[in-house]
C-alpha cells in the first residue's frame, strides 16, 4: 500500500513497462524506502522480530540490493518465491486483484486486460531465485502453484 499512499495508485501496465525509466527509478525508490523502514522497525526491536518486505523482488539485482542492506544491519532475509503455471489458479488470482484499490471504479474487462500487461512486463525481466546467488548463500522458499509443491 506504500505505493498508493504516495499517490501512485491507480497506475496501469505502463508503470511496470521495464522501458519506462522514470517508473522503474519511483518503483525502485518506493521500494527501498518501505526496505529501509522495515530495517528501521527491525533493529529497534527487543526481541525477536520478522518483517515481511512484499515487493516484487523479479530480479538478481534488486535481491542483491535487499541482501546487501540486510547485512549491513545485520538482518537476516529470506526470500518467498511463488511460482505459479497453473491457469486456473492464475486466472482466480488476477480476478482477485481486480478487487485492489489500483482498479476502484474500472469496468472488470478493462482493469484485467491491464493487470495481464503488467503481468507481461514482469515476466520479461523476470529470474527465478538460484541456489548462486549471494556467493550460494541466500535463504528463500519456493512455492509452486500456491501450495501444491514447496521447496
């Protein structure tokens, strides 16, 4: 919601175009400061604390930022993967996501056919978490078809 709260809510597939420089420094920053805030949270704690960063963490690069500045603070993360092939789990899924305040007041038709597109634009730049990454030391959790299989 951190998005929206800063008035970038009911953006369309444009947002998410890996083309469109300017969106993808403002999803960027949007999302480094929410990382930064959590970290925040994390280290005033007392006890023993998990936060949850839900972001579209697609690529490499953008998990090796949040790996970087977790260790600088000295936080552990764990990514969740979720891998979906199945259509008609994903079909229920976007039908779902019409209900998000990004499509308030759209005709259903038109706000599915743009959350698609975004879809689109995701999978483009998409990179499945590796066993490789951060010298073969990143922790994370797969989940296929919300469940049926997780590893």
């Amino acid at each position: 919601n951190f998005r929206r709260q800063k008035g970038l809510g009911a953006v369309n597939a444009s947002f998410f175009d890996t083309n469109n420089t300017n969106a993808i420094k403002e999803r960027e920053n949007l999302a480094m400061a929410v990382m930064e805030e959590m970290i925040e949270w994390l280290c005033r704690v007392d006890d023993v604390a998990v936060g949850i960063f839900d972001a579209t963490n697609t690529t490499i690069k953008r998990r090796e930022r949040i790996l970087e500045r977790g260790k600088k603070s000295g936080v552990k993360i764990l990514f969740i993967e979720s891998i979906c092939s199945d259509p008609d789990i994903l079909s229920r899924n976007y039908r779902m996501k019409l209900s998000n305040d990004d499509y308030k007041g759209q005709e259903p038709e038109v706000a599915l056919r743009d959350f698609i597109q975004r879809v689109k634009k995701y999978e483009k730049v998409y990179q499945e978490v590796e066993d490789t990454e951060d010298n073969g030391n990143v922790s994370y959790i797969k989940l296929i078809n919300v469940g049926q299989k997780i590893t």
